[in-house]
C-alpha cells in the first residue's frame, strides 16, 4: 500500500481552502476527474479532487484536493488528507 504524502501547503483562495500535496510542475497535465467525486463527497461536500498526469508516464496521482472554505484550514487538511488516502489506497 502507498504511502499517504505529506501536505505541502495549504491556501485559502475564493470558495476554497487549497490543500497541495505535490509540486504540479512535475506533471504533464492537470485534470480535476469526475471518478474522484465520489472520494471526495463521502469525506467533504463540495470538494474537488485535483490529478496529475507523471511527465513521460501514464501514472496519475493526486496534486490536491480543494474543500470547501467554511470547514476552515486545520480541519479541510484532515479532510484533504482522508481524501487522498481513500483514493490512493
């Protein structure tokens, strides 16, 4: 089983509270999949799951998940990181 990565930041932007993972400039694309709705929804309503395609590769991984911002910073982290962990598992 993987290992969940750790939180790289957290910015509150607009409607939601931004919680990275990894670096996006190590993907070739960035896509926020409609799979990961359900994921996502069981953990925290209305947050996005944000995927990145590896450069020369075809493996996808979890860059961030974006929470809505009223459940403030220190508990969408918990949520972003339960997130990952049920996708990534």
């Amino acid at each position: 089983m993987a290992e969940t990565p750790d939180v790289e930041t957290v910015e509150t932007e607009d409607e939601y509270i931004h919680v990275r993972f990894r670096d996006p400039d190590r993907y070739d694309e960035i896509r926020t999949p409609d799979w990961a709705d359900n994921p996502a929804e069981s953990v925290s309503e209305g947050s996005e799951v944000r995927t990145g395609r590896v450069e020369n590769g075809d493996d996808w991984e979890v860059t961030s998940v974006l929470i809505k911002k009223n459940v403030g910073e220190e508990k969408a982290r918990e949520q972003a990181r339960e997130i990952v962990e049920k996708i990534e598992s």
